[in-house]
C-alpha cells in the first residue's frame, strides 16, 4: 500500500472516530471511500405515521393519545440508515411541514455519507426551524454511517456502553387511582418522571407515594408562574425524595427562573428553555442542567456537541425523548453513556412501534452490539 493511500485510510478512520480493529474498519472506510466520484449517490425517502399511545398521555398545557412521526430512510450502494421525525404538538411541526422540508433536501449530490459535517450543516441550512425533520435526516445518516462501518455508534463515539444510566418511566396527569395503578404497573424502573403543574400536584405526589417509594423526577412543563409558589413546591417535593425539578417556570421567565435554581434544593433542569446547541451557554446559571432531545436539537450530531458544551461548563446533563418509536430511541440511547439522567421511554409509551432497538433490562438502558444506532424493521 503507497504512503499516501495509508495516510488516506488513517485519516478516514480517525474522522469516523474508531480503529482499526480486525481490519473491518479499514475495509468498510476503504470501500465507501473510495466511491467518491463514480457515481454512488445517496437516495432519501420517507412516510408519515402515527403513534398510538396506550394510555392518553396529560401534561400541564395539554392532552394526546396520538403523535404523528415521518419515518425516513436514506440508502447507499446496499445499504439502508433508519431515521425519524417525531412530532408532538408543542414544536409546530406537522407531517405537513415535514414532507415539504424533506422534499428539499437532495442528498444525491453526495457521494461520500462519511462527511457528516458539511452533509448535516448544509441540511440545516435549507430553512430555519424544522428541528424534527432535520433529526430525521440526522439519525438515518448516523445509522448509515455505522452500518457501513460495521460499528455501533456507541463504539465509534468512544463511549463505554455499560456505563448507561437507568431510564425513568412517565406518569402523565391523571386521577389519583389511575396513578396508584401507572405506579405499580412501572415496578420495573428504578425512577419515575412524573408530570406536573396543574393544581392537583401535590395529590399526584402523594397517590405515588402511597404506593412506592422510589426515586421521582418532575416535569411541571412550564406550568408554575409565580417563583415563590414555585420554590415553596420544590421544597416540599425534597421532602419526599424528588431528585430534580425539569422546568418548573415559563422559558420566558428568565430572571424568576435564575432565582429559583440558586435557591432551589434540588437541580432544576431546562427542557422547553433549551432547544439548541445556542442556548446551552445562555442556560448556564439559569438552570442547573439541561435535557437535550434529538427532536428539538436536529439530531445526534448537535446533541453530542450540546453535552461536550454542557459538562465544560459542569451542568447537569439529561438526554430525552418525545413519543417515539425505537428508531429515535435507540439513537439517542447511544449518547447515554454520557450523561446523568435519561428519560427514554418514548417507545414504551406506544402500542404500533414499528422498529425493535434499544431495550430496557430491570430500568437500565441497555444498548445492543448491532452497528449504526442498532434499531432494526419489525
């Protein structure tokens, strides 16, 4: 092999972030590679969908028992990337506004997948907004990308998959009764996240409580206007072993919500107040962590910058879900390794899920040893 064939291959691998294990990498790299410029071209393609919830899903501003989704898929030279645009009511997006974005995008006229950046950021480019579709784009990459390497994406990253965190199961807003039977039907999760922000939160506290004692997280989803009645709740809730508040205020209410993080005794985490890579450094000293979801943030490529971004400036960091089915689960499920809290029930939530990926064993994410984001058709 010539000097600068192995510089070549060297440099290839080291972009993709693995090595050079058994000689698979090298192959996979040299024979995707070394297409550029015969022709090979990527081709796009997508349906819509809708998820059923098996329970109407309640939150403080709303309530659902479906969410529409555009499943895309990108292939190259053989090989099919599994992507998806999931999207509840809250983000604006439709299967409507999906489509229309998704028919701009022309991925033919690259001919290396590898190039994510460019790829990634000239989708972005199209159009502003549109968070849900260009995730689509970005999981289905990402999964094409591994599965040409023969590499789950947790591997390539240099993440140890052992190390992922316990997800939560989500208990929406409901009668005391139905709440009682949601806990003791989650008996399998170590943590429960538990929607907020109407006048009945403390009653939803208490019917958990008298029936597990496990660990709670809340999402009160904007619903506390006022920081004093806020800080007041987040007390008593400490009382009760709830281990972090997810945004307790409006996303507006910048000052009221720098107020409560300083005084609250428990971190308060930004959800809907952090969208994007943009808003992580502004967060900081507004909340005490932030919940990235690949739906709001465009996809894996910007969630992993978001929590490099996070732990330099030493926040907490959750990665989340909306309804989705085990294609955008199992993608995100892959950064886990890298985070403190993980709520990632998206697909349990579903009754018509359309893929099988990453499972949860006795709580615990557990991601599988399948290359790309490891989510396969059902």
């Amino acid at each position: 092999m010539s000097p600068t064939r192995r510089n070549f291959l060297k440099t290839a691998a080291a972009i993709a972030g693995t090595s050079f294990v058994g000689g698979t990498a090298v192959r996979t790299v040299a024979r995707t590679l070394s297409s550029k410029g015969t022709g090979s071209a990527m081709k796009l393609s997508y349906r819509p969908y809708t998820l059923e919830l098996k329970h109407v899903f309640t939150i403080a501003t709303s309530s659902r028992t479906t969410t529409p989704v555009v499943l895309t898929e990108i292939e190259y030279e053989g090989v099919t990337g599994y992507g998806e645009a999931s999207m509840p009511p809250y983000l604006g997006e439709s299967h409507e506004s999906v489509q229309a974005f998704l028919s701009k995008v022309d991925l033919g006229k690259y001919k290396n997948p590898f190039e994510l950046e460019s790829i990634l950021s000239d989708v972005d480019a199209i159009a502003p907004g549109n968070p849900a579709a260009k995730a689509s784009v970005d999981i289905a990459l990402h999964d094409l990308v591994g599965k040409l390497m023969h590499q789950p994406w947790y591997n390539i990253w240099g993440f140890d998959k052992n190390r992922t965190p316990n997800t939560s199961f989500t208990i929406g807003i409901d009668t005391p009764d139905v709440v009682r039977q949601k806990t003791k039907e989650a008996s399998e999760f170590k943590i429960l996240k538990v929607k907020l922000g109407r006048d009945t939160d403390k009653e939803m506290i208490e019917a958990i409580r008298s029936v597990s004692d496990r660990p709670i997280c809340i999402d009160a989803n904007q619903g506390w206007t006022k920081k004093e009645m806020a800080l007041e709740m987040i007390h008593w809730l400490n009382e009760r072993n709830v281990i972090f508040a997810e945004q307790p205020m409006p996303k507006t209410q910048v000052d009221d919500l720098a107020w409560l993080t300083e005084r609250s005794p428990m971190p308060v985490i930004g959800d809907e107040g952090v969208q994007r890579l943009s808003d992580v450094y502004k967060a900081h000293g507004v909340y005490s962590g932030i919940n990235i979801k690949l739906m709001k943030c465009t996809g894996m490529r910007e969630a992993h910058k978001m929590i490099i971004l996070a732990r330099a400036l030493k926040m907490k960091v959750m990665i989340g879900c909306m309804t989705e089915t085990s294609c955008a689960i199992s993608a995100a499920s892959h950064l886990s390794p890298m985070v403190d809290w993980a709520d990632l029930d998206g697909a349990l939530l579903i009754k018509n899920d359309v893929y099988s990926g990453t499972t949860v064993i006795d709580g615990k994410v557990t991601l599988s040893d399948r290359p790309g984001i490891g989510a396969i058709k059902l």
